[in-house]
C-alpha cells in the first residue's frame, strides 16, 4: 500500500513540474511570436532558454510516464 502511495505521489510531483515545464516554454513561445523577446534576451540567451525549456519538458514527460508505468505494474 505505501509502495503504491508514494508511486502516485511522485507521480503528482512529476506531473505538477511538467506543467510547470510547459507553461514556461509556452511563455517563450508567446514571447517569440510577439516580439518581446528582444526586450528581455540576446539572440543567443533567448535560444538557449528555449533549448532548457523543451529539454524540461522533455526530462518530465519521461519521468511521467515512467510513473504511469511503475504505478500500473505495482497495482
């Protein structure tokens, strides 16, 4: 049961980190598209953050689903 417990709490735990992973890169998204960018990055600094905010989403959306699939196994 705790075995079970903790797997869901991580897995809660992951997926609040990958909605914040996204909702970040959705914001440089809508920073490109409207030009604000410019006002905040260089060039470079911008497309470096874009790069660690796909990379985020990425890492947590396999930790998620590692999650879904640990937890399904334990049940």
């Amino acid at each position: 049961m705790t075995k079970v417990l903790t797997a869901e709490a991580q897995r809660n735990n992951a997926e609040q980190q990958l909605f914040v992973a996204r909702r970040a890169l959705a914001h440089l998204v809508e920073m490109y598209d409207n030009g604000r960018w410019r006002s905040y990055y260089k060039q470079d600094a911008f497309a470096e953050a874009v790069r660690q905010a796909r990379q985020a989403v990425d890492y947590w959306t396999d930790i998620v689903n590692k999650c879904a699939s640990g937890s399904a196994a334990a049940r």
